[in-house]
C-alpha cells in the first residue's frame, strides 16, 4: 500500500452527466498532484496542490476542476467530458515539492461514452 | 521534440540476463533523474534516483550523462518480476514538477 487511496477505480460517464474523483493521502504530505495517463503515452501533470493552494495548472480544459479542501484530500470534478478525455487519472502526493519522490495511487480509470 | 524520450520496447530479457536502456532529455538544465516503474495496470512507484555518479541499487546501475542528456538503467540477473514498464522522470527545476517519459517495456521470460 502506498498511503494514497483513489476512489472511484473505475468509472463510467457519459458527455453530459458531473462526476468527481477523489484522492485521500495518509502520509502527512503537504503537496499534492492529478495526472492524466492515456495509453502509450507519457505521463500529463494536470494539476498541483502544495500546502492546499494550487501552484500549477497546466493548461487543463475548464472541464476539469479541481478541489482542495485540506492537506489530506483532493478532488477532481468533472463534467462535458469528451470521450478523448477517457484515460487513468493518478492522483499522487510528496513532502514538499522540490524532488521528493512522489507516491501514486491506484488510479481512476475513466471511460467517456 | 519530446522533453523525455525513451524506446518503448518490449525488450524481450531471458531470466538471467542482462539489459539495458537509455533515456533521453531535452532541457539541458534539468536538476533531478529518477526512474520509476509501473506494473500493468498499477501505478508508478519510485525505483530509484539517479546520481551524477552513477548508483547501485542491488541489480539495477543507473548512470547519468550530462554532457549528451541521457540516462540509463541496467538490470543484472533479471527475474520474472522485473516484468514492467520503466518510466525516466526529469525534474526541469528545482520545483519538484515531474516531467515522465511514455516508458519502456520489459518482458523477462523464464
């Protein structure tokens, strides 16, 4: 186990329903991320929390929104997604942000219909 | 150009042998190297860093190259459960902003 738990693992929407992903981190860390996974391709940095401020958005759609209410839990809210947008979304979490390894959980994969 | 280029593989290992691969990156002021790995359908898991001068980690040599922007990762004696995916990560700043390459596969056959 690595400390960070996403829920839900899998999920199913269609274009015009509102769903959010949640990430919650046991490990007292005070940063923490959302990426986007799509088959064969690199890793994306969507979003980045450090101390529950966002200090990144990497020129994510507005139909992405992310949610950061304490050091310990993150949100992702969703909704029009578009059926391109189906992927693995990895929330992960550090201590700091200056290379420090970051741990990842399971992931929500999403499928768009 | 890719910021992270690696060879998507598969490398096709028999258990036992040795493999290697490399990694390449195009910001030249990068500050931090790692390479995780990720098994099917898991999530990324840090393996280890990688130092200027090089460092052991039981099995596994990583090696930086500054001077031509690559890093490299050896296996030794490979085992079944090295079956993974090996993802290079390159930190562009001092910031901790991972930058991850698409991976490369390896397949280690008994």
């Amino acid at each position: 186990e690595t400390g960070v738990t996403q829920t839900p693992r899998h999920l199913v929407m269609g274009m015009t329903n509102k769903k959010s992903l949640k990430c919650e981190q046991h490990l007292g860390h005070n940063a923490m991320y959302w990426y986007k996974q799509s088959a064969k391709k690199p890793l994306e940095l969507m979003f980045v929390y450090s101390l529950e401020e966002r200090v990144e958005n990497n020129s994510v759609p507005s139909r992405f929104s992310p949610e950061c209410p304490n050091s310990s839990h993150l949100f992702l809210h969703l909704h029009t997604l578009q059926p391109e947008d189906s992927a693995l979304y990895l929330c992960a979490s550090s201590q700091e942000r200056a290379n420090n390894e970051q741990f990842f959980g399971p992931g929500t994969r999403l499928t768009v219909l | 150009r890719k910021e992270v280029e690696q060879d998507p593989g598969p490398f096709n290992v028999p258990e036992g042998a040795t493999v290697a691969f490399n990694c390449t990156y195009s910001n030249s002021a990068s500050q931090s190297f790692f390479w995780y790995r990720q098994d099917c359908r898991k999530e990324p898991k840090l393996l280890m860093s990688v130092y200027s001068s090089g460092n052991e980690d039981g099995r596994f040599t990583a090696q930086l190259n500054r001077a031509s922007q690559y890093i490299s990762l050896l296996i030794r004696d490979s085992k079944l459960s090295d079956s993974a995916t090996y993802l290079c990560v390159v930190t562009p700043d001092s910031w901790g902003k991972l930058q991850f390459g698409a991976g490369t596969q390896v397949v280690v056959t008994p």
